[in-house]
C-alpha cells in the first residue's frame, strides 16, 4: 500500500538533489573541460542522486512505506547518501559495511541516524550478514541494493546526462577567460 504522506516528503526532498552547478575547468591554453559539481549536493556526494532515486521510485512504487526499515550493504557513499535521504524522510536506515569502514564514515553516518553493522572480511561478508537479516525478517526490510537495483545508475543516465547536455555551452576549441 502506498504511504501517500511518505511520497509528498520524498517528492519535495527530490527537488534538493542534483541542482548542481556545471563550471569549466581548463585543461590547456585551447582546452576546457566542463565539470559537474556533485558534491554540492546535500550530502555532498555524487551518490546522493542514486540514493534518492532508488527510494524516491521504491516509495512511490509502495514498496517502502514510513514503517519500513531502509538497508544497505556498502564501505563507501551511497550508503550516507542513502542515509541522508533516510533521516530527511524519518526512514530508519541501517548500514552494513566492513569493519574497515573508516571513523570519517562512520562519524557521517552516525550523524544522519544510521545503525552501523560490521562484518570481519570485506564487502562480501556485509552483503552477507545483511542478506542472513533480510532472510530472517523478509517483511521488515527495503533493501536498496545498489549492485542491482536498476534506479542506480538511471539516476545518472536519466538525470546527470540530460542536464549536463542542456546546460552544455557550445564546443568550442577557445577557453572563456
């Protein structure tokens, strides 16, 4: 059932990601390159985008509903850009990681509300230890799977490139000033 209060927060938060500004960068006296400032986005990083479109489809879609409990197995930025979307939304998050998740992350993530689990070994094992949970609680869990879930990379694809191409200045082999 589809949690109509949930999809208008999640519509609004939507609006903060990925305005972000595209400046250039030269390369060479004749050469620039224009660049895309994702980490001008509120959590500051490019995988804020992801992260709010993998939850922002889910929610709408009604697979999460305000008493889901959101999870991800990562060491690295989709799980604080999900964990930021999460404590936007008042979603509980939980994220599973290596131990060797480091302090700098681990602080991010407490910070935005996230229940930190570790594994020994790497990535593998926390995807692991995550997939023993979800088995165990198949009912209480939104697992965004970053690896799999096809709004991952549809976020850049259908958002970064189309803005990028708009926003885009003419080619030109002369640098601005």
């Amino acid at each position: 059932m589809k949690d109509d209060n949930l999809i208008r927060k999640v519509d609004k938060l939507a609006m903060l990601v990925g305005n972000t500004p595209i400046r250039p960068l030269r390369i060479t006296d004749d050469r620039v390159i224009h660049i895309k400032e994702e980490g001008k986005n509120p959590a500051g990083s490019i995988k804020d985008r992801p992260a709010m479109n993998m939850l922002f489809h889910a929610i709408h879609s009604g697979a999460i509903t305000s008493d889901t409990v959101i999870a991800e197995s990562t060491s690295g930025n989709t799980g604080i850009g999900v964990a930021w979307v999460c404590s936007e939304l008042g979603l509980e998050y939980h994220n599973y990681s290596p131990s060797t998740l480091s302090e700098q992350k681990q602080s991010i993530l407490r910070g935005y509300g996230a229940t930190l689990h570790f594994s020994e070994g790497g990535t593998d094992e926390a995807t692991k230890m995550l997939q023993k949970e979800i088995d165990e609680n198949p009912n209480r869990y939104f697992w965004t799977s970053q690896f799999t879930n096809d709004n991952n990379w549809r976020a850049h694809t259908h958002y970064t490139s189309k803005k990028r191409e708009k926003t885009r200045p003419v080619a030109s082999k002369t640098a601005p000033p």
